[in-house]
C-alpha cells in the first residue's frame, strides 16, 4: 500500500455522486474505482469500531460487479477482510452482516434508471442515518492506491440465512392452498423466493426470468406493468402474484384479479399480522392509517429509510414491538417480534418478503381482495422522468409561496385548500380531502407526484393531470408579486 495526497472528502465532493432516499446515487460513469474506494474507506472511517471485516453483495446491474471490485480492493488494501456473498437482496446482506456484527455494503441502483448506479451502507446497528452520510461526505481519509482484482469467492450464508429467516417464524402451512406467481426479472433475489414460498404451502409458479436488468420501481408502476399483472393472475391462475425492485427490498404484490396493493396498505396489512401497536411512516402513506385506530403511538416522516429508521430509534424509548413502512411497500421491523409463540429478529432496513408473507397469512379464508376492501382512502404515484432538477425544486418553491397559483396552472379543480404541508417538498390537502404532493426525488433528476383520493380512479386522474401539466408550467407565473 502506497500512500497519496488524496483525500476521500475531496473525491467525494468532485465526483457527482449524493445520497439521496436511500444510499449514495450517481452516474455509472461517475462511480470510477477512486469513487468508489473514497466512500468506501470513508464509510469504515466513521464506523464506531475499525471493523475488521465488511459483508459486500450486489444487484444484476451490469455495472455493479466492477463497482464491488473497487470497493472489495480499497479495503483490502487497508486490510480489511471481505466476506462477499454475490447477488442477493438488499435486506439479506443487512441480515448476514447483523447475524456477524459486521458492517455491510450493497452496490446497487435499486430501481433508477439503468445508467445509473448506487452503493449502501450498514453499520453494525443497521441501515446508517443521516447524520452518518454527513460524515462520510466531510470525513478526512487519505486514499491509497490499490489493484482492481477478480470479484471474491461467494460466500452462501447471506442466502439460506435469509431463506430460514422466514420459514423458522411462519407456520409451515400458511400458505397451504394459495397458488402464487413470483416475475423474477432481474430482481436480487428471484432465485431465493421460490424456496420461502414453496416451504409455507404455496404451489409456487416462477416466470419472466430476464438476462436484461430491469428497473422496476414500486412507486411509479407502469400501465404495461399494471395490465401485465392481470393478464397473469387470470392465465396462470394466481391467488396471488408477487415480484420485487431490483435489490429486493421493496415489494409489488398484486391480489387473484391482478390488482396492485398500495405499499402502505400492505404495510399496514403487516403491522396488523404481527401486532404491532408504534409505527413509524413517510408523510406521503395513506392518511387512513391514522383513522385506523390500530396504533398507539404513530410518527410521520421524511421519504426515505433512513428517516424512518430515525424514528423507529426513537420508538424504541416508549414501546417493545415497533416497525415502519413506506409507500413504497418497504417494512421496517424495528424490534424483535413474536407470533405463535416464536420469534423474528428485528431488521431496520426496507425488506420485501416479511409484509407479503404477513399479507398472505391474512388471507387464508379470504382473497387477498377481500382482505383489502377496507380502503376508504385511495393512493397513487408517477414520476416525470424528463423534468430539469433545478426546475423541479423551482415549482416546489414557488409553489409553497403561492399554492393557489400552482394549482391553477396545473389545471386542479378546488374550492379551497385545507393544508399545506412541507415536510417533504409540497404536499397540499384540498378542502374536498383530497391531496396532491409534489416532490423532487432523491436518488434521479426525477419529479414524483403522490396523490389521495376517495376513488383510485380519482387519485390516477390527479397524478397524470399533474405530471402532464407540471412540465409546460410557467415559473414567472408563480411568482407571488404576479
């Protein structure tokens, strides 16, 4: 090991990659091997205790193998052991790493667009906060130079630790009679489901494995995506039909007809499974949760998993069994919980397998659409994939100055606003109660719209209204002198 003049924070600062919701994001082409080696190294600068080995794993993107070899030699040239454990889901690689109180790093772009690319971090207490990406982007490390090697020898127990994590707590016939399909694509971990499902009773059907890497976002599905979904339930038959994001920490779980469940629904479908009574969730999550009347102690959040995560940190000083989910179907099981007399250990980061499998337990007398028919409140989410970012964050600050403007140039029919609400980016409750949130995304130069209607129809209706109208809006409009 040779030693440089190169600092980590100074890299970092010049390479275009951020943190955004939920990990550092950026380019393909922004990730070069001294990228990658500064928040590395810079990562286990600030972790409590110099670990002395770092859990490593992937997503199928194509960029992510070279993103691990720099990342794999930058610590051994410090010599750091790596325990590689290849291709697995974001939540299977948190898990092995808790199990062996080692910090853990996840290359992945979860479900951005393809020439993009990300990297997670986990320390030994789980998921990093905010304030520890602070100190990764500020730490001084000097970075030294290192040989880009072949990827390490993949180390299994990742997978079946996580397999067993599910079929140890679940009563082995939960899922006795339902037929489910699992679309593998290019997900994480469409290798690992089939074996989960299979040994709960479920007569399992697997299809549209993909070699291409799909980016498969839970927040923003797709038309195509959607009407795919039905086509499936009926030929195939399904009771159900599950698949994930690219990392497999975040689910799509559609009902017998081919109909997707909210993600927060189906967190909330979790939550009540497992009894859960503290629950931590985005602003952005169906308002209903609250007037569900299930949880005693609820705190709204930031978008992102590392603001729920600081949540659940602080439901841990007044409850024993806590957890969070987001919108877009991620669940965050913040304490160890026990069902049927047996326990499953706490995991604080987004995991995609646990709601499906506290959902479908719900349903063993029911269609999963019966068991969701209690919806009063109807949720639905895009994103314009086309909008400068600097203009994104434009319309979100004019319109918090002058909402009623906004909504006029968007073309929103209301009588009134009830709330405005900025939280995270703008998020207005008409006096009709419906909602319409406007939000720049953390991780792509992306604006999502999320909207709350009495109908699903009417919340569709907001959402392609807004992200139709929202590009062509004139900024000098909104102005609040005009």
């Amino acid at each position: 090991m040779v030693a440089t003049n190169i600092y980590s924070n100074h890299v970092i600062a010049h390479s275009g990659v951020a943190f955004g919701t939920s990990g550092a994001r950026g380019l393909v082409t922004q990730f070069t091997p001294q990228v990658c080696g500064a928040f590395t190294l810079a990562f286990v600068a600030i972790c409590r205790d110099k670990p002395h080995k770092v859990a490593i794993a992937m997503d199928n993107r194509p960029s992510s193998p070279d993103i691990v070899k720099a990342c794999v030699a930058a610590l051994k040239a410090i010599d750091i052991e790596v325990e590689f454990y290849g291709v697995v889901p974001t939540p299977a690689l948190a898990y092995a790493a808790q199990q062996k109180k080692i910090p853990a790093i996840m290359v992945t772009g979860s479900h951005i667009p393809f020439e993009r690319n990300g990297i997670k971090f986990y320390s030994t207490a789980g998921e990093i906060s905010k304030v520890d990406e602070q100190l990764i982007i500020n730490v001084l490390v000097p970075l030294p130079k290192f040989q880009l090697a072949s990827l390490p020898t993949i180390n299994q127990d990742a997978q079946k630790q996580y397999i067993n994590r599910y079929i140890d707590f679940f009563p082995s016939n939960i899922l006795q009679g339902k037929r489910v399909g699992i679309y593998l694509h290019s997900s994480a971990g469409r290798y690992m489901y089939e074996p989960i499902f299979s040994a709960l009773g479920a007569e399992v059907v697997v299809f549209g494995h993909s070699d291409d890497f799909i980016a498969i976002d839970t927040e923003a599905v797709s038309d195509d995506d959607r009407q795919n979904a039905k086509i499936w339930s009926e030929e195939l038959m399904l009771d159900a039909l599950f698949t994930t994001d690219g990392d497999g920490d975040r689910p799509l779980l559609a009902d017998e007809k081919g109909e997707y469940i909210a993600g927060d629904i189906l967190g909330l479908l979790a939550a009540q499974y497992l009894e859960i009574k503290s629950i931590a969730m985005p602003i952005n999550c169906n308002t209903q949760i609250e007037s569900c009347g299930i949880f005693k102690h609820l705190i709204r959040t930031k978008i992102g998993s590392p603001y729920v995560i600081a949540a659940l940190n602080e439901l841990a000083n007044s409850s024993t069994q806590f957890a969070g989910f987001e919108a877009n179907g991620g669940f965050l099981l913040g304490s160890d919980c026990t069902k049927n007399n047996v326990t499953i250990d706490r995991l604080m980061t987004r995991d995609a397998v646990l709601p499906v499998l506290c959902a479908l337990a719900l349903s063993q007398v029911k269609s999963l659409s019966q068991v969701v028919d209690f919806s009063k409140r109807f949720t639905y989410s895009d994103r314009d994939q086309n909008i400068d970012k600097q203009v994104a964050h434009t319309i979100i600050q004019l319109g918090l100055k002058s909402p009623y403007k906004l909504l006029n140039s968007l073309c929103v029919e209301h009588t009134g606003i009830l709330k405005i609400d900025d939280t995270d980016g703008l998020r207005i409750t008409l006096d009709n109660d419906d909602i319409i949130h406007l939000r720049p995304s953390g991780n792509a130069p992306e604006l999502r719209c999320y909207a709350e209607s009495s109908s699903l129809d009417k919340a569709k209706i907001l959402v392609k209204r807004t992200l139709t109208k929202v590009a062509a809006v004139d900024l000098k409009q909104l102005e609040p002198n005009r």
